[in-house]
C-alpha cells in the first residue's frame, strides 16, 4: 500500500444548507475549469454548510472564484495524504 503525502493549499467557503447548493457550486468550478484535489462539507449551525477546496491551482481558485463572486477564505497551507483506504 503507497501513500503520497504532498503540500497543498485549502479554501473555506460556506454556502446556504439547502438541496442543490453543492451542485451549484461543484458545477460552477467544473465550468470554470477548476479541478479539485479534494473538498469536504461539513454542516455548520442550522442552516450553513462549509466546503473546504483543495484545487489543483490555487491560483486558479482565488483569480476564476473572485470573477465568479465566490467568497473564499485562503489559500491556507496543509499536508494531503492519498493512498488506498485498506
């Protein structure tokens, strides 16, 4: 079993928690050409979900995600670990 342990850079942001909304916002970076390392949602209070992007191209993000109004909080340094989930 490999694992890849790399540095990477994450971005917060909180969307409404209603149906749809991570739709919404997964579709808008595929069309603006964002791809995603990884991303998490967790539910924070009654009615907000937080997303944590880890782009390809923070860059990219940041730049491509003020244009699209998105409200993002980073870039923030991390550790991504992949490998097979045994």
């Amino acid at each position: 079993m490999t694992h890849r342990i790399r540095r990477a850079d994450y971005f917060y942001t909180t969307v409404p928690d209603v149906p749809g909304e991570a739709y919404r916002l997964l579709s808008l970076l595929a069309e603006l050409g964002i791809g995603l390392l990884a991303f998490h949602a967790i539910p924070i209070g009654p009615s907000h979900t937080q997303f944590t992007l880890f782009p390809d191209d923070p860059l990219r993000l940041r730049d491509e995600g003020k244009k699209a109004g998105l409200v993002l909080d980073g870039p923030h340094p991390a550790f991504l670990v992949q490998g097979d989930d045994v």
